[in-house]
C-alpha cells in the first residue's frame, strides 16, 4: 500500500535473490548495480543497488536500505560540479518537511554510480517515473481553483526550495527546446557541469 502523502521508508521488503518487493499494480523500470547514496556533500551511506519502479526510487545497499514514492523526490538533475559533490552524480531535491533538529534535515539525495555514462541512464529512469507520478493534489484543492490557499509549514518549504533552486540556476540548465540533450558544457570556470539535464518534477502538471 502506498501513503496518502509521498514519504521515504528506510527499510526495503526484499525476495530471496535481494531485489525489491513489488505491489501488485507496480512494475520494474531499471535498476543498477553499484551506485553510491548520500544525503550529504561529504559522508557517503554507501555503496549498492538502485531501483526504479513505476511507483518508487528505491536504494538497498550491504546494511541499509531507503525507498522513496517517486513524489517525494522534487527535482532531480545531473552534476559534475565537484562543488557539489565529490563525483558525477544525479542531484535529488527531496519534499522533507518533517520536523528535525535543525541540520539534520535530509532534503537533498545524491545517487552516483560506478560508470559515469549511466548518469543519464539514471537521470531518464527517473524523468519517466516523474511523468508517471505527478504530485497528488493537496487535501481539498480541486483543479482550476483560484483560490489562494497555503499554511505557514509550505511557505517555508517552498522558500527553502526557492533558495535551493537560485543555486541550481547557476549550476543546471533546462534541455534545449531543439532537443539537444547530450551535451556536455565543459566552459565552466569553476567545474566540469553538465548544463543540460534537470527536472523539476511540478513540470508535468503545468
């Protein structure tokens, strides 16, 4: 069964050959072998297998394992900027407003794997799931409402995500309207970036 709200599980419900158990109306899209987590710029959770159903994003390695509803990941994008972390990888911004002590806060994944080709293999897995899975409506919003509804907690979630964002913008680029999206843009002073490839996930609904 799946939550009413998007949420991440730390715990995986695996078959005896150590792959996800699927729900009924769930599907296996891609999985890769040997794909670092982190939560953090500098400290690793470590190395193991990445999974992307129809409905999730789930990660089990030798010791822990996270699942995540496709939802609650925002916006994912591919970064070479050693700034952001210490090796290519796929950049999630995660929907975390759960209360926390204050730094402890996880709302931002970073999933690099072994073979830097198969950040786009990844980065495309997870732009399908995102067209398959828009966010659910909040609870008594309807469709063309003009109403202006909000509560303090989303303001602040979606400030914090504003500022995430303003830092993006000089690190991402959106793909081009001509479709060119395997570019690589090594003109960076700074790093070696790939401008071309970010997706925010409220992009379908528009």
């Amino acid at each position: 069964m799946f939550a009413e709200r998007p949420c991440m599980r730390r715990f995986v419900s695996c078959t005896d050959l150590n792959k996800p158990e699927l729900y009924d109306t769930e599907s296996l899209d891609f999985e890769l072998n040997n794909v670092e987590l982190s939560f953090t710029h500098t400290s690793p959770i470590g190395i193991g297998q990445l999974f992307i159903t129809s409905k999730r994003v789930i990660w089990i390695g030798s010791d822990s394992a996270y699942d995540f509803d496709v939802p609650y990941i925002v916006l994912h994008a591919i970064t070479k900027d050693v700034e952001s972390y210490s090796k290519p990888c796929i950049y999630c911004q995660l929907d975390c407003d759960e209360p926390e002590e204050e730094g402890d806060a996880m709302d931002e994944m970073f999933l690099a794997p072994e073979i830097e080709d198969d950040l786009l293999k990844v980065f495309n897995a997870l732009s399908r799931a995102a067209l398959n899975n828009p966010d659910p409506p909040e609870e008594g919003e309807q469709e063309g409402d003009d109403e202006l509804i909000f509560n303090t907690d989303e303001v602040e979630l979606g400030a914090r995500q504003a500022r995430t964002l303003n830092h993006l913008e000089s690190v991402f680029m959106l793909p081009s309207e001509e479709g060119d999206n395997h570019n690589v843009d090594n003109s960076s002073s700074n790093a070696n970036i790939d401008q071309n490839h970010m997706h925010h996930h409220d992009e379908e609904q528009s």
